[in-house]
C-alpha cells in the first residue's frame, strides 16, 4: 500500500542525516508534486500543514547539507595536512612556484624570499596551522606548558641521511628565547618519591621535584653561496644544486650543533652524563647505558631510545660486532638489524651515524627528555647588491633560528664505545 504524504514526511525527516544529497532532493521533489496534486481536492488546512512540514524539512536538509560538506571539506584537508613531503619535494615545489621570478630577476631587482612553508600547511590567512600542544605538565608536575606548533614536515629523510634534529620532537616558537623547566636536584631528579603509608601519626611521603628555569636563547644557522647570473636560466639545475649543497650543508651543521653546541652554547657533548658501567664491548656498552643507567639515574623516569655514534663506528662496531677471540659475529640473530635508512637497531633502540660525533664515541639518550625548538624554520632568499651586480652575480642564502632544549641531563649518557 502507497504511504500517504505524513508518513513520506516522517520518513524523510528520520533520514536527513542517512539520506544522500541526491536522495534527499528526489524524495522532496516527489512529495512536493503530491502536495501539489491534492491541493484542489483536499481541506486547505491540511495543505497547508502538509506544506509547513515539508518547508521546515527543506531548511534542515539545507543546513544539514552544510555540516556535511564541511566535514568532507575537513576530511579533505586532514589529509592533505598529515601527507609527509621530504625537504627536496618542498624545495622543488618552492622553485616551481617561483620560477617567473626567478628567471625574470634583474639587478636591483630587490630581495626576493621563497616561503618554503607548503601552501597545504596553512590556513586561510596564510598563517601556520596549529596541531595541538606538547605538555610538560605530563611529565614535571605545575611546569609549565611550551605550546607546540607544526614545524611544517619539510624533513623526512633527503638523499637518505638521518639528522638529529628530526629525530628530536618538535616544536617552535614566536619569542626570542625559550623558558622550560630543569630537573637540577638528585640523578632521579626528585628527593623521596611516593610510598606506602600505615603509620597514621606520620605525614605521607613528600615527592619533590628539583626544577628550576633554564632560559635558552635562540641560535642562528646559516649560509649562502654565490652564482653567476645566467645560470638562473637553468631551473633543474639550480635545483640539484640547491638540495645537494646548501640544504644538506645546513642540517650537517644543525646536527653539528647540537650535539657540540657553539662556544657558550651547550650540546649533547656539554651536558651528557657519562658512562658509570663497567662493560667493554660496545654493544653492550651502549645497552647498559640505554636501558640501564638512564632508568637507574632517573628513578625509570626515563629510558633510552635513540643511539648516535660516528658513521664508520656504526658500521665496524656495531653493525659488524665480531667476537675478539675468535673474530665471529657473536650476537644473537636479529639482535642487530641494518635499516635501508643506514641506520642501525638494537632491540627497539634505533642507532644513527654522523660524522659530526668523534670517533669511538656514542650518546644514549632518552629523545623525550629533549626538544628542538624552531624559532625561524629553513628559509632561502635570493640577493644582490652593487659588488655582485658588477660581476652578473646573485647570492642565495639558507638560514634557520633554533634552541636546543634538554630537560634532565641524566637521560643523556656519552661514553667510548670501546675499552679493550
């Protein structure tokens, strides 16, 4: 049997939310004939209501609509938003995006800067999209919080290399120096911790922290490189040679940085604690330190999970480890597994090369007891003046602002990877 005009209506009220926009507009569409077709024959107050119903279903279908589409919309960005580019994709894009400019560029023509930001990576202003914060809280008790914001993923892995800095999390920032909170007391970082209570003529066990603020200004790194004029022209060229020599110079030296500091400047090499074990074999060494002294040094605050080392001490050390009596790779199957990156695992510790480490060396360090903090992410500008227009010259220049921030130096252990 045909449902009459109020149970379609009833029907189609129930489904907005189900209902496909097409749908939707079918089944109005047919319901508003009906309603036509019985308006000679039926009682005017019945038309009238049936008419009342179906335009209020109308607007919610309308506003109903709305909220669909902007979800899709949503969706559709998310997507975008999370999709991972390396720094040779942005850099390329930005090039593109820029190459009129480029090779439309005259003597004092100006400064000309290249926003390496990608365009999905923004709002509709144009300004940086935030994604959440990182909160301190969680792990020191009423500090408090640096807000996190997205360092835009320029970084994931160029020409295979890993770097330090985008193996630390991230943050960034919009003053002119950094404020976090210290553990300073004890290795544990506290003095006392929580325990069992039976006595009720004695006070509960007091759990305090030793912090105190730290104030970490933020540090410049940079460098340029001159070109001739015409090569301008030759956009692939230009390119290649910017991904192979300027971007990787920087993030050479940024890891430079922060594992060596820079005069006054504090890295790794500054604040590690050094090895107490008394183990010889680097594996082990390296192990013990990880998984051993840090979780003993910060009451199991903290444990390792990430290794550095130099690059051939990676390979002939550690990825290769061989017994010394009888010169056999002595560790257990999978125990050391070589990653398509170059970098190394033991167990669920990852194990990066740099030439930046000295050799036979290495940190263990626990990555969340770190930060770094950007203050002016990789930026390239394009510049001439009146020396380098005489000579048909222009200069680029890479540059980035960032600070290094280490909340427990306990969790950072340095050591020799070998004794014997």
């Amino acid at each position: 049997m045909e449902k009459t005009i109020a149970e379609q209506l009833t029907e189609l009220k129930t489904g907005l939310e189900t209902f496909s926009k097409a749908e939707i507009k079918s089944a109005i569409d047919a319901i508003d004939a009906k309603i036509t077709a019985i308006e000679t024959k039926a009682e005017k107050s019945e038309v009238d209501t049936l008419k009342a119903e179906l335009a209020e279903i109308k607007e919610a279908a309308g506003k109903n609509q709305k909220v669909i589409d902007a979800f899709v919309s949503e969706g559709k960005r998310e997507k975008i938003g999370n999709e991972q580019k390396s720094f040779n994709t942005i850099l390329a894009e930005t090039i593109e995006r820029n190459a009129d400019k480029i090779r439309n560029y005259r003597p004092n023509g100006g400064e000309l800067r290249f926003d390496m930001l990608p365009e999905e990576s923004k709002d509709k202003n144009g300004e940086v999209k935030a994604v959440g914060d990182m909160s301190i809280s969680n792990n020191f008790p009423g500090a408090t919080s640096i807000y996190q914001d997205i360092r835009s993923p320029l970084i994931d892995s160029p020409y295979n290399r890993v770097y330090v800095g985008d193996l630390l999390p991230q943050a960034s920032s919009t003053g002119t120096q950094v404020v976090y909170p210290k553990e300073t007391g004890p290795a544990s970082g506290t003095e006392g911790g929580a325990a069992v209570w039976t006595d009720y003529t004695t006070n509960k066990a007091q759990i305090d922290w030793d912090i105190t603020s730290q104030t970490n200004a933020f540090t410049w790194i940079a460098g340029w490189t001159v070109v001739q004029r015409d090569m301008l022209d030759d956009i692939s060229w230009m390119t290649a040679y910017l991904q192979n020599r300027l971007l990787v110079s920087l993030k050479t030296a940024e890891t430079d940085f922060i594992l060596n500091g820079s005069g006054a400047i504090p890295g790794f090499q500054d604040l590690a604690s050094p090895y107490n074990g008394s183990l010889t074999v680097p594996v082990d060494r390296i192990l013990d330190a990880a998984i051993g002294q840090i979780p003993d040094a910060t009451s199991e605050f903290y444990m390792g999970n990430l290794v550095i080392t130099r690059v051939r001490d990676l390979v002939t050390k550690i990825a290769l480890n061989k017994a010394s009596g009888s010169g056999e790779y002595d560790l257990p199957s999978g125990a050391v597994v070589l990653n398509p990156d170059g970098t190394v695992r033991i167990g669920n510790l990852k194990v990066v090369g740099t030439t930046a480490m000295a050799w036979d060396t290495f940190y263990a360090l626990d990555t969340r007891a770190t930060t770094w903090i950007t203050r002016i992410r990789p930026e390239l500008r394009m510049f001439e003046d009146a020396t380098l227009a005489k000579k048909n010259q222009v200069m680029f220049r890479i540059e980035e602002r960032a600070a290094l921030v280490v909340f427990n130096n306990a969790a950072i252990i340095k050591g020799v990877l070998q004794t014997s």
